[in-house]
C-alpha cells in the first residue's frame, strides 16, 4: 500500500506534494481469537495530482507523526502512539492498546507502526493517522486521514473448529515436551548421583593412598609442656600427631626439663618424685599424663615424645 517516504529536513519542492495514510495490516477486519496480529502504519508518502486539497501540503520537515484513537462514547480523540520534535529518537505508547508495541519508526521519514499482539474486540476501534509540520513558507500545517475503522468479525464455525485443534496439537506438543524435559531432569539426576558416587569412591581411594604412603620408617616427634603442681596430682595435656597414622603407634616419652622442688619438709632426702605416660594413643595423637608424688612440687616439666609405627 505504502510504496515511498518522503524525507524530512530538506524541501520537497513545488512539484512533490506529500500524501499520508494509514495501513491496518492490509485489512480492517479482526477475528479473535484467530488473528494473530494487528499492525498500524501512519506514514507520509508522495501525493498524486488525483488526491484532494486537504490532503496535500508542502512539508520542509515534519515535527510530529502520530496514531490517535476514537475514546469510548466521546468523539474526542486520544494519542495511542506519537513520535514528536521534542524526542525524536524515542516513539512512545500511551497504554490505550494492550499488548501494543512500537514495531518501527522515523521522524525524518514520517512514519511510526505499532503492533499489536493478538487483538480482541477492544482493538476494534476508529483509528486516524495526523502528520504535522513546517511547509516552504514557515507556516504550521496539518494532515489527517479519514479515520479508518477496524472492525470485530465473528469467527465462522469451520475456523474456530480448525483454531481449537491446532491449539490441542500445541497442547499435546508442549505435554511431551514436559515429560521430556522431565525424563531428561531424571537422567541428569541420575547421572549427578553417579558422578557423586565416583567422587566418593575416589575420595577413598585417596585416603587408602594416603594411608599407605605412611610408611613404618615414618617417625614423628616433639615435646609437650605439663605443670603438674604440688603433690598427690597427676594432670593430662593433648599431643595431636602432625600427620596421621594408618594405625596407633607406639610412643616413648621422656623428660627434657623439670622445675620443682621438694616440699616435704622432713629430715628424709625423698627427692622430686613423678612419672609419666602416654595415654588413649590413637591414629592421630594421645593424651599425655603427668602425675606428681606426695612431698614433691613441679611447677612445670617438657616431656619429649617419639612415636613410630607399630609393625
């Protein structure tokens, strides 16, 4: 229908008169719910020498393109889209239409389309397209379309009926793609468990791995602080191996440092009196027992610890 757009900014000369009109998508009927989409195309295109007066105008450049609307039991006019001089980068919706979008548009060229996803009866309105602009002579000027009307059609019996089963076919289509998707949502759970499981199995391995890289020449050592005071009194300090055996080792302990004294207060030499044991070994470290006899007093003692493996 529309076949040329007149470029704005320049004059279109004495011989180039403009002609606007509006396209509904090539008819001015709608069948809900079998219409998928309705298009409105307000442009500015080249008159002819058959198109009336009203219809033509020397434009020098446009300030405006605009789609308008019939209210509801008024004959008053509302803006449903409109792209204007004053933001000529940004085509705007006023909300009249739902589900409406602005498809394309051009200030320059003249022209705004906005769509419409499946139109119902609400969208069966009087629609009219307006241009404005400046002319040669600096003056103000107007085009407007007879409104253009686009009516609501009741779907014929044979229609609706194809309509209703391609919509079961969709349907259909999307239940098994559902159970697919749920098939596969099994599958890959599935194969996370078996990815868990391999882990796991690997993280074992490890630690076998780990147990026999500890070898019976692994020999560990150190040496522990316990403050066992006045006697009678036995104390326990926690010594942890710094890497793990595969089993508990044995271990040997002896005294580096002890500082006390007697305290009997007697005439007898009992002397500093103590022992100590290396108790609860496990794989991963024992507990040491530091035990003080009566008369004697250690305010603290370093005990050396050995552990190797047992064969």
């Amino acid at each position: 229908m529309t076949t040329a757009l007149m470029m704005a900014g320049s004059s279109l000369g004495e011989d180039r008169k403009p002609q606007m009109e509006i396209d509904v998508e090539g008819t001015t009927d709608i069948v809900p719910p079998l219409t998928k989409s309705l298009n409105l195309t307000c442009s500015l295109v080249p008159a002819t020498d058959s198109d009336p007066k009203d219809k033509k105008a020397d434009f020098k450049r446009i300030t405006g393109v605009y789609i308008d609307l019939k209210k509801a039991d008024s004959d008053e006019e509302a803006d449903v889209a409109k792209i204007t001089i004053a933001n000529p980068g940004n085509a705007t919706l006023s909300g009249l239409l739902p589900r409406a979008t602005i498809i394309e548009f051009s200030l320059s060229k003249g022209f705004i389309i906005v769509g419409v996803a499946w139109p119902d009866i609400n969208h069966a309105r009087d629609y009219t397209c307006k241009v404005v602009g400046i002319n040669t002579a600096e003056d103000h000027v107007t085009l407007t379309t007879h409104k253009t009307s686009v009516q609501h059609t009741a779907p014929d019996v044979a229609k609706l009926a194809n309509y209703i089963h391609t919509l079961e076919l969709q349907l259909e289509e999307k239940v098994d793609t559902h159970d697919t998707d749920i098939n596969n949502i099994k599958t890959e759970n599935r194969n996370q468990e078996t990815d868990i499981y391999n882990i796991e199995t690997k993280n074992r391995n490890q630690d076998t791995e780990i147990n026999k890289r500890v070898s019976k020449a692994d020999i560990q050592q150190g040496y522990k602080l316990c403050s066992p005071g006045t006697g009678p009194n036995t104390v326990y300090e926690q010594v942890n191996f710094p890497h793990r055996y595969s089993k508990a080792p044995r271990v040997f302990l002896s005294t580096r440092h002890i500082h006390g004294n007697d305290v009997s207060g007697t005439d007898d030499d009992t002397g500093i009196e103590y022992w100590i044991n290396a108790d609860q070994v496990t794989q991963t470290g024992f507990r040491l027992k530091c035990h003080v006899y009566r008369y004697s007093h250690i305010e603290w003692m370093s005990v050396q610890w050995i552990a190797t493996p047992n064969p």
